[in-house]
C-alpha cells in the first residue's frame, strides 16, 4: 500500500466519526476470526496484531476489548500527529483481563511484505481499502498470504447513501461523490466503491476464504455533528468532481443543514467488513 504523504484526516473528524464507526462495524465477523485465531499459537507475548493506517486508534480501542488473551499492538500510520493520539488511548487489557501493549510505527504502508508480517497473527484497517489502487489491494492480498495472516478489513465505502426525507438532487451528489472516490490522485487511481469486490477477489484468487458483512452508518438526531461534518466533506468532494453542480450545491448545503439542524435529516452511509481467512477456516461453516 502505499501512505500518501502529509496527513489526510484531521483528528477532530476521525474524533467525531469514532462512535458511529464503533456501531457500524460488523460483529459478525469477530467470532469466526476468534475461532480462527483460538486455533493458532500466538507469540510468547499472545497475538501480535498490525493496525494498517490506524489514525487515532479507533479500530484497537474497538477490537481488543473484544478479542481474548494478551496482545501486543503495532499501530501504523504516515502521520506523526495521528500515531500520537492512538498510543496514548489504546486498551490496557483484553476481553478476559489479559494485558494489551500497543508501540506505534512510522512510514510507508508500501513497504509490507509477507516477510515483514511474519510472527503476526492479524492484520487490521479501517476506511482504508478505499483509498487505495488495485495493484496496493493485490500488494496487500499477497503479503498477508505470503505471510499466513488473516485480515480483517472494516468500513470501506460501498458507493450508496441514503438520506431521509429525500431530495431531487440526492443522487446527482451520490454520484459525483462517488466518482470522487475513483479519482485518479497524485498518478494513482483509487478504487472507492469498487475496493471490496476488489479485495475479495484477490484474497479469493490466492485460495483463501473471504467473509463480508454490511457495516452502515445509521445517523439521526443524536449524531447531528456529525452528518454536518459529513455533508459538508459530501457535497464539497462531490462538487470539485463536477463543478458543474456548482449553482445548486450552495443551496442545497443550506438546505442539509437546516435539516441537520432541526433534527429532522437522517443519513445512512453504507460500508462492508471483509475478513480473510486462510483456507479451510477452522469451525467455520
């Protein structure tokens, strides 16, 4: 994969999004990757488990409260500021009380080989596979089987957002977003919408066994932050797609956001959870 120079998010925002990431995320999926991993010796330390473009830390502080047994976590990211604030909030200890260490590392995601995730029990990322190219999805498929290690993969952008109560201009936004999503950026064509179906079929093509579960964001009232946060993010990217949107995308902001406002805007943003298993997955059906 490869880690775009300087940081991509503001913390403020993946701050805002934490809790609605949280919910989202698809719980399906953690009891074949215990399964799996229950099955596996792990280090002398218990599982060693790599966060792939971790911002914050909001996938760890997720998932090692639900996973069993000592972990150490390696948390990594391009952004200094970001890595920072996701050492400092990390878990101390697992689901059943066991100790949770986490260190954070520093560079270019690109530079993982299969090689360099030997002794690792699970590779992680979140709002991740998006934002990559097919030959870093294939990059990524091919260290993790080289190396043996699962990935579990949450909340990559599934192209659909629904917004209630509906607007005519509703999808011509979707759209431009999306196409947003598959820009090409700095030479490198990223994936948006179409990473899952992507990423399943390099895992697939390799003889592993890849597990998908819905993962939607379902924001009301209580999340009005952050669907302002979020439309303005929307609108904006999908305007500088289409400038042509340009006269209406003003008003039609106002009007979101009046809505927001008034607790009366509902936004679901639909994402998918992939796990990767290798082949056969023990006590998976």
């Amino acid at each position: 994969m490869t880690a775009p120079a300087g940081p991509r998010f503001a913390p403020r925002w993946l701050e805002l999004r934490e809790r609605a990431d949280a919910a989202a995320r698809a719980p399906e999926l953690l009891r074949p990757l215990r399964t799996w991993l229950s099955g596996r010796a792990g280090s002398p330390d218990g599982l060693v488990i790599r966060d792939l473009g971790c911002g914050i830390g909001s996938m760890g502080r997720w998932l090692a409260v639900r996973l069993p047994g000592p972990q150490h976590w390696i948390l990594h990211d391009h952004d200094p500021v970001l890595l920072a604030h996701a050492g400092e909030r990390m878990p101390v200890t697992a689901a059943d009380g066991t100790p949770v260490t986490a260190l954070t590392e520093r560079g270019d995601l690109a530079a993982l080989t299969a090689e360099d995730l030997a002794g690792t029990s699970l590779v992680t990322a979140s709002a991740l596979l998006d934002l990559l190219t097919l030959d870093e999805v294939e990059a990524l498929a091919e260290a993790c089987t080289g190396a043996g290690c699962p990935a579990l993969l949450a909340l990559s952008v599934a192209g659909r957002v629904e917004l209630t109560p509906a607007d005519p201009l509703d999808a011509e936004f979707a759209a431009a977003f999306n196409d947003h999503q598959r820009r090409t950026d700095r030479g490198r064509g990223l994936l948006g919408p179409d990473a899952i179906g992507a990423a399943v079929a390099a895992f697939e093509r390799r003889g592993w066994t890849v597990l998908v579960q819905s993962s939607p964001w379902r924001l009301g009232r209580a999340e009005s932050a952050l669907i302002a946060e979020w439309l303005r993010g929307w609108v904006g990217a999908a305007h500088a797609q289409r400038p042509e949107l340009a006269p209406g995308a003003v008003a039609y902001l106002r009007r979101r956001l009046e809505e927001c406002a008034a607790g009366e805007l509902g936004v679901a943003v639909h994402h998918t959870d992939l796990l990767a298993l290798p082949r056969p997955p023990s006590g998976s059906k």
